[in-house]
C-alpha cells in the first residue's frame, strides 16, 4: 500500500487526505493537534519547528506533501515553519534509513513580485519582493536540492468553507475603483487538493514531472470590482427583502465565484500536468482525472502536440497557464 506523509495537515492537506483515503492510500498526517484529524488519517503528533523527531514517526514513507500553514505573517515563523521544518521532516526521513519516492512542497504565488498587471506563468522570475516571500523561496529551494525527486507546487489565495474574507470586507463596505484595474488570484481548496493528488497519482506511474506547478482557477474576473460589486448586488438584496435564505445562498455561492486573473490562450485542460501546457478549471476538471486530454497546439510555436495529462513529457508548450499580478491587492 502506499503511504504518504501530510506535514502540516490542516485544511488543505485533510482534504488532500481524504481523497487519498478513497483511492486506496495509507495517509499520516503530521500536525500538533492530530486530534482533530478525521477518521482514516493517522495521526503523528509533531511541532515541525522542533527538532526531534515523533516518536510516532511511521517504519515506511513513500511520499511527503510538505504544506504547512504560518497563520500570520511573520518572516522568523516562516523560516522556522517552511525553511527550518522541512529540513527537520527530511532529516527525520534520512534517519530512519527511508528513501521517498517522491516530495510535494506546497509554496505560494506570494513568491512572485510583479505588479504592473503583466501576465505571470512558470516561467516569470519568481523575485520576492517582502520578507516571507524570500522565506518561501528559501524553503523551495531546500525541496529541489533536497536530493529526493521533488515539486514545488505554488498555490495562489485559498477560498472555500470558513475562508470568507472578501465577503466580510464587502460586508464592512468595501470599494475597489475601477481604474488602476485590482486582480485577486484565487483557488479553492478542493481543487488545490485535487492538484496535489493528481500530482501524487503521476509520480506514483513514474510519469516525468515539472519542478513547479502554478495552482490558480482559470476563468477570470476583469478585475477584482467585478466579484466585489457582484457581491455587494447580493448584500444589498438581503437587507432590501429580509430573507435569511437569501443570505445563506449568496455566502455559498460567493465561496464558488472564479475571481482570479489567470487564463491561457487556448488550453482547455483542467491542471497543470507539464510546465505552461495545462491549467486549473474549476469546472468539470474532476471528470478530467478519468479520461486522457490532449491539447491542441500554436502554429505559431510548434507543430507538435502538446503532451496529455496522462502522459507528461515536461515539454513546455505555447499556452501558458497564468495568473495576473495586481498592482495592488486587496
């Protein structure tokens, strides 16, 4: 059976766990509070800024997802969490005489530092431009010269159940102009657990992968106005006709709304499988996990096709997934 290691296993990394539980795979997962975990994960009890190993420490590891969260941003926790405690995890794989198969380090877009608008994919300068951004790029470093095969997997903003910020800014009044044009990249939990795991399924066939993933949605708003005043028309709808249903149906759906500025030029695919040539859709892409995707390719660039999903080849290809750096972000 294979068995992999969730450090960090909080929101993200439960969902991720659980979707392994279902495809037949023993699931760890390492936090301070294991209590908390759901049934069918098991539980190791570790601090990931401490050095010492748990004694709950599993006999065998095939695969780590590294994807702890800080909670707040502070550049000496992130250098304890991210950099200090990945090397903490892999040193505790060294000394029990294990070799993984394979490593997930979940990073962030926060690492990019662009912000007149332009279009950034894989391929852009990832020059962090704040303190825990350098620490992030720190600790992305530590993964790929770790000397084990590994990805960094760099998630934009999480949205979904309990994550409500923005509706609470709209709540407290907020305004976004429309010019300079505001861009917010997102992605929902779900679909950054479905990206991890389908990103474990592929290094489970051997398939060659890219040293890092953008994790975004790919349908975006024109600006970050257009998800706000959306949001705003529903507000004002529920005070106007006093109806709590009403209110519980815009807080749902306003969970689901693609509000980032990502897209590619012509891919369809649902994620990212080889570098630029798939992307994230938050619609339909679990259907996509059973069938194979070829797409199509530019002329402009090259004759050949680019690889499907179910056999990667790490060739980049014309239609880069991509996510729009704000000039401010809210």
């Amino acid at each position: 059976m294979k068995q992999v290691v969730i450090a960090g296993c909080g929101d993200v990394g439960t969902a991720l766990g659980l979707k392994l539980l279902a495809q037949g795979w023993q699931v760890y997962g390492l936090r301070r509070d294991p209590a908390q975990l759901p049934e069918g994960i098991l539980p190791i009890a570790a601090d990931l800024t401490g050095a010492d190993k748990p004694a709950d420490w599993p006999a065998k590891v095939d695969y780590l997802v590294y994807c702890p969260a800080a909670g707040k941003r502070d550049p000496e926790l992130y250098q304890r969490l991210y950099v200090d405690g990945l090397e903490h995890v892999l040193g505790w794989i060294k000394d029990s005489g294990q070799r993984l198969s394979y490593l997930l380090q979940v990073s962030s877009t926060g690492v990019y530092a662009q912000t007149e608008g332009e279009w950034v994919t894989e391929n852009s300068r990832a020059l962090a431009d704040s303190p825990t951004g350098e620490k992030l790029l720190a600790a992305e470093d530590v993964a790929l010269r770790s000397g084990v095969p590994a990805s960094v997997v760099r998630l934009a903003g999480i949205y979904g159940p309990g994550r409500n910020r923005l509706i609470e800014q709209v709540r407290n009044g907020l305004h976004v102009p429309a010019e300079p044009p505001q861009y917010t990249n997102r992605i929902h939990r779900d679909d950054a657990a479905g990206l991890l795991a389908h990103l474990l399924g592929l290094a489970d066939r051997k398939a060659l992968l890219a040293p890092c993933y953008l994790g975004v949605d790919d349908d975006p708003a024109s600006c970050l106005r257009s998800p706000v005043g959306w949001l705003s028309s529903w507000a004002l709808a529920c005070r106007l006709m006093h109806r709590a249903q009403l209110a519980a149906a815009a807080s749902a759906a306003a969970t689901s709304w693609p509000v980032k500025r990502v897209g590619s030029q012509s891919t369809p695919a649902f994620a990212k499988a080889t570098p630029s040539c798939l992307r994230l859709e938050s619609q339909g892409w679990l259907a996509a996990l059973t069938r194979q995707i070829t797409l199509p390719t530019s002329s402009a660039t090259s004759s050949a096709p680019c690889p499907s999903i179910a056999t990667p080849t790490g060739r980049p290809c014309a239609s880069p997934l991509a996510l729009r750096k704000p000039s401010s972000t809210v």
